[in-house]
C-alpha cells in the first residue's frame, strides 16, 4: 500500500471520527418548554438552546475527537496536494495551503463548541438574576465564533474552486469529473439530499453535514489515486 492510499483511508476514517464528534456535540432536540429559563434568550442562542439536553461528558468528548482528529484530515490534504501534481505549480499551492489553514482554523471552531454548550447549561441553571452574566458571556463567544468562521468559509470556498479549476484542466492525477466534486459542491449535495430523508437521519446527522462532504471527498479522492503510484 502507498502513501496516497494510506493518507487517503486516513482521511476517511478522520472525516468519519470528526462526523461523530459534530453529532455529540450538536444532535441534541430540546422541547423549549421545559426549559422556560432560556426562552427569554432564543434569538441571542440561534438554536444553541438544544445544547442543554446533552450531557457535559457528551459535549467534552464530542469536541475532543474533533480536535485530535484534524491530523487526520490534514493527510487527506496532503494526497489531494500531491494528486493535483501537473497544475499550475503557484495554484496547485495556494490550493493546499488553503484547504490546511482552514482545517486548522476549524479545529479551533470545532472545539469551542463545548464551552458554548457549557454557558448554555449554566443559562438554564443560574438563577434569573444571574441570567445577563451568562447571556453576555455567550454574545462575546458568538463573536469569537463569527471571526473564526468567517476566514474558515472563505478559505473553503477559494480552495474548493481551485481544486475545481485545477482537476478539470486534465492535466493533474485526478479525472476531469473530479472537478465537480469538492467540499462545497458536496455539503450544498448533502444539504438539499438529507431534506428526503426520514426525520430520525436528520436528528442522527444534525451538525456533521461538512464533515460528511468530507468523508465523500476524500472517498473520491482516494478512490481515483487509488492506483497511482
């Protein structure tokens, strides 16, 4: 086995783990009338409020796999820098680079969700007077979050057009119709196929839509340098 097939199932098996640690963090479903605490505060949550249903354990574990399993994705990074052998050397660059900042970048966003699910349990515990310390703790941590994110999105989407360009030219490792398939092409994919699937997949999956793009990218991937040596 070569090291593209290696980093390849590497990638799959991280993208699998890291899907995983969106679900504990995120699948949770909460009847907000039982929670009367946090009505007041619905639009600054922005459906954070269902993290108050998950356990802190849950949450721990759900943002800690994430984090240690970045290398992994990392790798699968790394085969798609070196299938896109043969592109404009500068573009072939910049492509990788982007795609490994971003991953970076997302292991931070990733983990912070837990203390967010945290500020959202110690809302709904605290008394009411006590409420506005919390809420202004969770409006700084949207903030954070807002800066992160942004950067992450944008960097998603310039190296996910560049593999596109790059791979059609027909000229690197990858098959032209590699072109169509990148992580964005693939999370708008899953958003618009999961709308016809069964309530209780969408409940199963809720929060790991991009990394199950990535789990399909770098099947492709994998799948196409299989025999590249």
């Amino acid at each position: 086995m070569n090291t593209l097939q290696i980093t390849g199932i590497l990638a799959i098996l991280g993208s699998v783990i890291y899907a995983i640690g969106d679900v504990l963090l995120l699948a949770g479903r909460i009847n907000i009338d039982e929670y009367p605490k946090l009505k007041p505060f619905l639009k600054l949550l922005s459906d954070a409020e269902k993290m108050a249903v998950l356990s802190s354990q849950r949450m721990m574990w759900g943002a800690l796999i994430g984090v240690f399993t970045t290398p992994l994705i990392l790798a699968g990074f790394w085969q798609v820098y070196q299938g896109l052998e043969g592109a404009n050397e500068t573009l072939r660059f910049i492509t990788g680079i982007l795609f490994a900042v971003a991953t970076i970048i997302g292991t931070f966003v990733h983990g912070t969700f837990f203390y967010m699910g945290e500020y959202v349990k110690a809302l709904n515990d605290v008394n009411e007077k006590s409420q506005q310390v919390i809420a202004d703790m969770i409006a700084r941590h949207r903030k954070v979050l807002i800066i992160t994110y942004a950067p992450l999105l944008i960097l998603i989407i310039i190296a996910s057009i560049l593999f596109s360009i790059l791979a059609g030219t027909g000229t690197t490792h990858f098959p032209t119709w590699m072109a169509a398939v990148n992580p964005v092409t693939l999370t708008i994919a899953w958003m618009l196929l999961k709308k016809i699937f069964p309530q209780f997949v969408r409940d199963a999956t809720e929060g790991a839509g991009f990394n199950i793009a990535y789990f399909v990218f770098f099947v492709c991937t994998t799948f196409t340098l299989w025999s590249f040596q």
